[in-house]
C-alpha cells in the first residue's frame, strides 16, 4: 500500500462517514417532524391524578368552616358506603342458615314445624324461645352462629319454625 491509496481511502471513507451523518440527522429532523415533541401537560387528568396523590391524609377543622367541611365529607362518606339491606324475613333467614341444623333435628335442635317447637312454644313463650336463639342456649349457637343478625331477624326465623 502507498501513501496514494492510504489517502484516497480515507477520503472516500470520510465521505461516507460524514454522509451517514447526514442522514442521521435528517432523520432525527424527520422523526420531530412526524411525531411532535409531547408536551408535558397535554393530558390534564395528569395534573388532577398528581394532586391527589400529594393531598394530606388528615386536615384540621376548626369552628363553623369545619363543622360544614366535616359533615361533607361525612355524607360522601355515607354515600359512598354499600347500602347493606337487612332482610327481615322468615324464610330468608331461616333457609339462609337455620335450616342446617332444624331441618334434620342435628345435635338435638328440634325440627322446624314438629310438636318438639310446639312444646318448646308451650314451655317457654314465644319471647323466651326468642331469647334463646338469640343468646344461645346449649348445643345452639347465638343467633345460629351468625352474629350479624338482628333481633328481628332472629324473631321472625322463630316465629317460621312454628307449627
Ligand atoms: C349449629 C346448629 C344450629 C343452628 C345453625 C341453629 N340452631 Fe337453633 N338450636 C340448635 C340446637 C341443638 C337446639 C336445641 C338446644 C337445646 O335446647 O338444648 C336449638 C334450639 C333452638 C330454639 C329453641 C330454644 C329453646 O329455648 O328451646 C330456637 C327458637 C332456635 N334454635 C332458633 C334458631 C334460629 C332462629 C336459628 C337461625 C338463626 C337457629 N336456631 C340456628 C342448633 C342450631
């Protein structure tokens, strides 16, 4: 090789190099182009997500301002609570639990609608029978094991189990 060759070589690679440059940088040129820089704050649920991520957990309320912020925020507090309607029903709340014991007399309960109810009936009084399926009373379970039944509820499954 010779100093000719040496430096056309160079000169050729030079321009290609300084070509590809070229073309990076129309491409670079063409992709702004094409796809215009995003701006920041183009979305503006971004700005609302960002403040309430930086909302204090608790506030300070004071006199009549307070009393009104608070009891706002109460009702959408209330208003955002699943309603959890009570069914006071019989048949519902029997068929819903005590039915798997007063159905097939387990552990000595006495069946739903036998003369052992009507007996119990006679004994006790209907409040008393009440009383013990809501307090419990040996092999039975308070509320029949489901403490989230109300007194009612439990007084209208009794009065189902009945003759
Ligand atoms: C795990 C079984 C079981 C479940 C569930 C159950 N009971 Fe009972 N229950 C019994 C047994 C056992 C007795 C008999 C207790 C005794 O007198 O020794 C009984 C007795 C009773 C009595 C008679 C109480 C008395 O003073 O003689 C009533 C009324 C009663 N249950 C109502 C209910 C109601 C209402 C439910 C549903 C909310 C229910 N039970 C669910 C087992 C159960």
């Amino acid at each position: 090789m010779d100093v000719n060759s040496d430096s056309a070589f160079l000169r050729q690679f030079s321009i290609v190099i300084a070509g590809f440059m070229a073309l990076t940088l129309a491409l670079i040129f063409l992709a702004r182009f094409v796809v215009p820089e995003p701006e920041n704050d183009a979305n503006p649920s971004q700005a609302v997500l960002a403040e309430q991520r930086v909302v204090p957990v608790g506030a300070v309320r004071s006199g009549d301002e307070g009393a009104a912020a608070l009891a706002e925020a109460q009702a959408m507090a209330a208003a955002a609570a699943p309603v959890q309607e009570v069914v006071v029903d019989g048949p519902t709340v029997y068929g819903g639990l005590c039915m798997s014991c007063h159905d097939a007399g387990v552990a000595g309960a006495p069946i739903k609608g036998s003369d052992q109810m009507a007996e119990r009936l006679a004994a006790k009084g209907l409040d008393m029978l009440v009383q013990n399926a809501i307090n419990g009373i040996n092999a039975m379970p308070a509320r029949g094991g489901n403490p989230a039944l109300t007194d009612e509820q439990i007084r209208v499954a009794v009065e189902f189990m009945l003759p």
